[in-house]
C-alpha cells in the first residue's frame, strides 16, 4: 500500500476513533443545564402565549411580525445543520464554526449535547438514541403541562386549547430537527474499503444487521411521530378547520392558531406546503448525488411561491422568507464547487464567501425582528387611529370598508376606525 494513502487513512481512523475521557466537572453541569433550560424555556413560551392572548384577546400585528422573523431564523439554523450533512461537500473553516454557532439555535446541537448523559449513567448506543429521539421531545412537553397546571390553580387559564397550541407550536418550529435526528440510522458514511458506517456512531456498520437493524425498527417505529403530526396538520386544514371556523368554534380555533396564525386568511396550506418541504429537505442528503439537485429546487420553488403568493402574515416576513430561502441556495451552490478537488487556496476563499452570506442572512434577520418590535413600541407613543369614518350601517356599511380598504393601501400610515 502507498504510504500517503496509509497515513491518509490512518489519520482518518484516529479521527473516527471514539476515546473514553475521564468526566469532568462541566460534563455534569452541561446535563443539569440541558434539563434545566428543557423545562424552563417551554414552560415561559406557554406563560407568554396564554398570558397575551388572555390580555389582548388577538395577537400585536408587528410583535407577531417578530416573532416571526425569529421563527424563521430557528428554522434557518435547521437547515444549515442538514446542509452540513451532505456527502461529498468539504465545508472548512471559517464556514464550520459558524455551522455550529449558529447550531445553537437548532434542537440537533441540543440532542448532540446529551452524549453527556454517559457520564451520569452508563447507556448503550440504542438507549442513547431513544432518549434523544423520544425521551427528550417528551420532556420539552413536561414544562408547558406543568405551568398549565399552575395556570389553572391560579385561575389564569382555563382552556385546554392554550396548551395545545403550545405542543403544537413547539412540534413545528422543530419539526425540522425531530426529522433529522430519526435518520441517523439511515445516514452513513462511505470508507475506501466500502464498508459503510453511521455518520453519528461510526462505530455502527450500516448492514442491517445486529445494532444497526435495531436502530432501524427503533427509527422506523420513532419516525411516526413527526409523519403523523404532518397528517394530523393536513387533516385539521383540509377538512375540519372550513367547518369549525363557520360554526365559529373559538376554543377549536384559538387550539390551531399555530397552525393558521402565520398566514394570511385563504393561505393556511402553505401551512403543510413548508413541511413537506422541511421533510423532503431532511430526505436529500441521502439521495447521493441527487441531493444537490433536489435541495437546490426545493429552495428555488421554495422562493419563488413565497415572492408570488405573499402568504405570510407580514410583508416583512415573506420577505425574510425569500431572502432566507436565496442565501441558502447560493451557499448550497458554492458549497458544490468543493465537490472536485480543489485547492485549499480556492476552497477557503469559498468557505469566507459562505461565511460572509451565513454572517449576513442572521443579521438582516435579527435587524428584521428588531425593527418590528421598534415599530411596535412607537406605535404606542401615537394616535392608533388616522381617520374616522362615520356611516350609516344600513345604507354605506359596504362603501365604508371599501374606502377603509383603499386607506390601507396607501400605507401604514392610513389607519381608520
């Protein structure tokens, strides 16, 4: 054998080469912060949605705005970390440490953390992969139940529907990461002998066979999670919601605001559009060569509907959408130039330029939210109401709207009661 090539899959193996190291004291904090954070942050997202809804009886248009755009900046972080798993694409540096600051953001960072459970307790690979594709998601659910719970004691919150709005919000803003962490078993990594191992357990073979098959069933059973949150989403828009909302069904309603609040009314099924994209996403890279097509027309489409349809609540939000959906896209492309062999002079200067987009998406994102939320708490300081029309409801009631309507058009400004 050639000596380069021997070094070369030497270095490769101590790479791969899992080493046991003594636990350390940040180790036991990394798991008390984990859990922590896992009960404290969704129990605060389900305060904040009932308390304001209870207040304000309907959402502030630009704090929804806002909340959109960071929204949108989550659901960015997940598709960086399913782009980073495309076989054959070199990302380096400086481009791989912004992957995985910006995966911070995305529930996938979070799972990988929970290798730290080891040290706690000793587990095999096949419980290590239940609790982060099972356990944990149930326990995200434990602090909105048990605010809940307090809520109702307090007599702040007496729906049902609130928590469920909360659960179902949660489900969608990850559905991106839960997808992702169900395929591991399916994600494997080609060796020059042509063996192929799991790019999460690389000391997994991917033969269907003893470990790796458990995985599988194990996968194959924890995947019917997310694909039955998706038909449950389609069902509730396409058949129950047109019937509910003539009855007007409140409670039902105010239960499927996650899925019908970021939307303008008669655009609720970009709704299923965005996950069956996010699912079909999650699909490509282990489609081989393929994946670079597929992904790069999911994104395409992706922009294209958004810019023409408009369906978000906001403008500004189906404009961050597209931009969203664009840089990904020219990342995508120049992560593909990596595919041959390249100079490192070359590749690093692509990796710069993919840095610099990553770099620029966050901030155009965050300033997006930042200018809604400052648009919102000026809005206080200034009439809400620019005109006042006043008609006879029998006789002009339809010619008021009409002008009502005509006074939006011309901008924010022209607000009328």
């Amino acid at each position: 054998m050639n000596i380069g090539v021997f070094h070369f899959l030497e270095t490769k193996c101590s790479l791969w080469r899992q080493e046991c190291v003594p636990c350390t004291g940040g180790d036991y904090l990394a798991v008390s912060l984990v859990g922590a954070l896992g009960l404290l942050l969704p129990a605060a997202l389900h305060i904040q949605l009932t308390i304001s809804d209870k207040i304000s009886g309907s959402y502030f248009g630009r704090l929804l705005g806002a909340a959109l755009c960071m929204s949108q900046l989550i659901t960015c972080a997940q598709l960086f970390s399913v782009i980073e798993q495309i076989q054959g694409i070199t990302w380096r540096e400086p481009f791989v440490s912004f992957l995985q600051f910006f995966g911070v953001l995305s529930l996938q960072t979070l799972l990988e953390s929970l290798k730290t459970v080891g040290c706690v307790a000793r587990i095999s690979l096949e419980m290590e992969f239940l609790i982060r594709t099972l356990v944990v998601p149930l326990f995200f659910t434990i602090g909105p139940v048990v605010a809940h719970l307090v809520m109702i004691k307090l007599r702040l919150a007496q729906r049902s529907s609130d928590l469920v709005k909360t659960l179902g919000f949660l489900l969608q803003l990850f559905f991106i990461s839960l997808c992702s962490s169900f395929l591991e078993p399916f994600r494997c990594n080609v060796h020059p002998n042509g063996l192929l191992t799991m790019q999460t357990a690389h000391g997994v073979v991917c033969n269907f066979s003893d470990t790796h098959l458990t995985l599988c069933w194990m996968s194959g059973l924890v995947c019917l999670l997310p694909v039955t949150f998706l038909v449950l989403c389609t069902w509730v828009l396409l058949v129950v919601l047109p019937g509910r909302a003539q009855a007007a069904d409140v409670n039902f309603l105010r239960a499927c605001s996650f899925l019908i609040l970021r939307f303008k009314p008669g655009y609720e099924t970009f709704t299923i559009a965005f996950l069956l994209r996010n699912l079909l996403f999650v699909l490509t890279p282990m489609m081989q060569s393929a994946s670079l097509f597929v992904m790069g027309n999911l994104l395409a489409a992706a922009a294209v509907s958004v810019a023409y349809f408009k369906p978000w609540r906001s403008d500004l939000s189906s404009q961050v959408d597209v931009l969203v959906n664009w840089v990904l896209l020219v990342v995508l492309l120049l992560g593909s130039l990596t595919v041959d062999d390249f100079a490192d002079s070359e590749t690093t200067g692509l990796m710069i330029l993919c840095t610099v987009c990553g770099c620029c998406l966050t901030f155009a994102i965050v300033l997006a939210a930042m200018y809604s939320v400052v648009k919102h708490i000026a809005s206080k300081f200034r009439k809400k109401y620019a005109f006042f029309l006043s008609h006879h409801k029998i006789a002009s009631a339809g010619f008021a709207r009409l002008l009502k309507m005509e006074l939006k058009r011309c901008g924010s400004g022209y607000t009328s009661f």
